[in-house]
C-alpha cells in the first residue's frame, strides 16, 4: 500500500524553526514524482507552500520565500520542509502531496505561538 507519512510538527515560538519530513512508503517512483508541501489553516482553504521536481527545481508560496526550504532525498522516499522564522500565521496542518495525485500524507500540526 502507497503512504505518505508527516513528521515533525509541534509548537515552537515566534522566529524558531521546524523541519518538516514525509516518507513515502511502499512504492519504487518517489524519485520521478514531483512532490510539495501544503498547508490548511483553520477556517482556511488548504494552500500550497511549496513544491520540488525530480530535478529539484523548487516553487514557493510568495509568504514563505526566503524562510522556508524544501529538498528531498531520493534515496530515502523523503521530502523536506525546513522552516526558519516561523509566524504565528504559518500556524496550520501541514500536508505532504504527491502533485497531480489524489495521494496525502494525514498531516503534522505546526503551531507557532509564545
């Protein structure tokens, strides 16, 4: 069975910083898919933060440039979110996507708060 698994949330302060993670299991592909990461805020529609290709060529959110940074390791089936300068309004349920795929990780909280 095909899984993505997030790791990595939790609560930290305003202008600290998170690494995000998502493990995709049970597949061979992981290293030919374009991958992101999205977010959904309560109340909010879920919206994307970024995404990285095959060839790692890498799209962010305009909120989030210069702050966060995704890669990923082929080797591993893993993709990346490293967060620096965090927000209150970066507050939300991360989500890994395998793009153009009906294909979610369950999400990892991020809350950001002092």
């Amino acid at each position: 069975q095909v899984q993505l698994v997030e790791s990595g949330g939790g609560l930290v302060q305003p202008g600290g910083s998170l690494t995000l993670s998502c493990a995709a299991s049970g597949r061979t592909s992981f290293s030919i898919n374009t991958m992101g990461w999205y977010r959904q805020a309560p109340g909010k529609e879920r919206e994307m933060v970024a995404t990285i290709t095959r060839g790692r060529r890498t799209n962010y959110a305009d909120s989030v440039k210069g702050r966060f940074t995704i890669s990923r390791d082929n080797v591993k089936n893993t993709v990346y979110l490293q967060m620096n300068s965090l927000k209150p309004e970066n507050t939300a349920v991360y989500y890994c996507n395998e793009i153009g795929t009906s294909l979610w990780g369950q999400g990892t909280q991020v809350t950001v708060s002092s």
